[in-house]
C-alpha cells in the first residue's frame, strides 16, 4: 500500500476557488441549453441538448464528485454503469424499431376490424 | 498497528483509516452503479418511446414549464455547490461552516420539491396524467373523462380534438414524466433526511479531517441525484 497516498482521495481539498467556478460554469451551461432548447436547430435539438447535459454531467463527476483525484477504479465503476446504460438502450432501440412497422400494422387492423363489427 | 489502542474511528477489519477510507468511497461507488442502472430502465423507456412517438413527446412537452424546471436546475446545482463545499469544510475541520452548508443543501432540496409539488398539483387539477388515472384528460374514450376536468381545465378544448391513438399516447409520455420525476423526487426526499442526519452527527463531533466518510459519500448521493437531474430536464422540458 506503499503508493496509495497517490491515488487515494482522503485528504485531497478542492479550493473554493474551483468549487465556485465549477458552480457558475454549471449555470451557465444551463442557461445555453435552455436557450439553445428554444431554438430551432433543425433536427439536432436532441444532440445538442444531450452534449450539454454530457459536459454538465462529466464537470459534476470530476470536480463535484472528486473523480479527478480519486483512485482511478472509482471512475472505471462509473464508467462500466454508464456503458452497460448504453449498451441496454442500444439493444432495447434497435429491438424495437425492427418491429415497429408490424406493430403498427397489427394496431391499424384492429382498429379497422372493431370498428367493422 | 497496536491493539491495546484502538482508534475508535477505524473498525478492526482495517490496516490503517485511509484503507477504511477508500474501502467506504468503493462500497458508495458500486451502490451509485446500481442507482444509475435503477434509473436506467425509465430512461430506457423514455427513449423507446420517444424514437417510435416523436410527434407525441413534441405536443406533450408543450404542457411542461420550461422556466420552473430551469429554475429547479439551478435549485439543485446551488445544493452540488453547498455539498461539495461541506466536504472541503469538513476536510478543513470547520465544524459549524459544514452544518451551515448542509444546512443550506437541505433548504434547496427542500425548495426543489415545493416547485415539484406546484408542478404536480397544477398537472393533477388540470387532468395531465398518465391516461388510466382518474383525473387525466388523456383517455381514448372522451367519455371517459371526468367532468371536472372538462369544465374547469384550461387544456380540455384542445385536447378533445386530438386523434384518440394520439390522446392515449400523451397519456403514456405522461405517465413517464411521472416516473421520472417521482423516482427523483423519492431520491431528493431521501436526500433530505440523509443531510439531516448527517448535520445531527456533525453537530455531536463525529466527524473530522482525518473520519469524515459520511460527508463525502453523503454528498456523492446527492450529486449522483444532481447528475440524474441534469438529464432529465432536457430530456422532458426542452423538447421542441
């Protein structure tokens, strides 16, 4: 455990300084998405959006959260959370979109049949 | 390490307070994992639901006020500020500036629920709900809805002219804004009572530069609840 004063983040004191800055830098990057999120940016609202909500969250979970000075196997558990979230929605996504079309079939024809009868 | 003098902040299983330390902040990690994949099936359904219905989130989220969800993002970001802060304060030994600054953390998680609860209530006397609820104005079946909402809410004579498919989907976007949100809210009450308890243990000298593992796994809970927010609110208010 020789060089764990290097890693470990037990006594590490972040200064006031940064800890305003990162606080104002969050507001800000609020108000640009809601300005942004007013916009009419053509179909890349979403990405926008969500690269806003990516840089906000990376800024809390290094600074706020401490994993710039921490151990580096805390960041990989946040890091494996965040992959194994995208790798649910990547396959949920695609799952369903190959279906879509057959789902709406099936509705329409029912639709059409209750009100037949 | 001698155990006739056994510190009384380091359990026996422990070498030393800094591998308590950095085993404490693990265990806090792994239970922030399961919180982000606990979230994660909402967010999932979220967006399933939203790449086959895009048209239905645009008219829905027209009924979300954009400026009452931004000011509770600033709400809940003062609050990350005041809890990070608590953790340098508590590194530094400033006993009373950390209850302060919990303190303030809890006020703003406090205030973030009370413009919560007027989004709620404001939904719920409009009929806003997830289509199967009593009051919701979202049924497939005009029939269906109660009276009260038809003559005393402001959103009936628009919505009753909808497509019923579409009526019921809204029904649906609604019924995970509620999700959602109400996943969250549970965490900031949660929050609430977590720095409380941990400004009483403050207040009694549990805590000091070298033991302060509550403050620090505290504030990252409420960070993790800081991070969620920070998604959901473009994700519901700003979609145009």
């Amino acid at each position: 455990m020789s060089d764990s004063h290097d890693h470990s983040s037990a006594g590490h004191v972040l200064s006031l300084k940064m800890l305003a800055g990162t606080f104002v830098a969050l507001l800000l990057l609020t108000a640009l998405t809601v300005a942004t999120g007013k916009m009419d940016l053509h179909g890349f609202d979403l990405g926008v959006a969500m690269i806003i909500a990516t840089i906000k969250a990376t800024i809390v979970a290094l600074i706020f959260m401490h994993l710039k000075w921490d151990r580096p196997f805390n960041g990989y558990i946040f890091l494996v959370a965040i992959l194994f979230v995208g790798m649910f929605l990547a396959y949920v996504v695609v799952d369903t979109n190959t279906y879509q079309n057959d789902i709406k079939g099936w509705t329409k024809e029912n639709i059409s049949n209750s009100t037949a009868e | 390490m001698s155990s006739d003098h056994h510190d009384s902040k380091l359990a026996h299983h422990f070498d030393d307070l800094e591998q308590q330390f950095d085993a404490n902040k693990f265990g806090m990690w792994v239970f922030l994992l399961t919180e982000i994949l606990f979230f994660s099936g909402l967010f999932v359904a979220y967006a399933t639901y939203r790449s086959n219905h895009p048209d239905v989130f645009q008219y829905a989220s027209q009924f979300l006020d954009t400026n009452l969800g931004a000011v509770n993002t600033a709400v809940l970001l003062l609050s990350s500020f005041t809890a990070a802060w608590a953790v340098r304060a508590v590194q530094l030994g400033q006993k009373n500036l950390v209850t302060t600054l919990l303190g303030i953390t809890v006020l703003c998680a406090c205030g973030f629920m009370a413009i919560k609860y007027m989004e709620y209530s404001h939904k719920y006397h409009e009929g806003l709900l997830w289509g199967n609820a009593e009051h919701s104005i979202f049924k497939e079946n005009t029939a269906d809805v109660a009276s009260s909402v038809r003559e005393h809410g402001h959103h009936w004579g628009d919505v009753k002219d909808l497509d019923p498919e579409f009526r019921r989907q809204t029904g649906i976007f609604f019924g995970i804004y509620f999700c959602l949100t109400g996943l969250h809210g549970i965490h900031v009450l949660l929050g609430i009572i977590l720095m409380l308890w941990l400004m009483r243990r403050n207040m009694r000298g549990d805590f000091s530069p070298e033991k302060y593992d509550a403050v620090d796994c505290g504030a990252l809970y409420w960070h993790l609840v800081d991070l969620i927010w920070i998604f959901l609110f473009p994700l519901l208010y700003l979609i145009s």
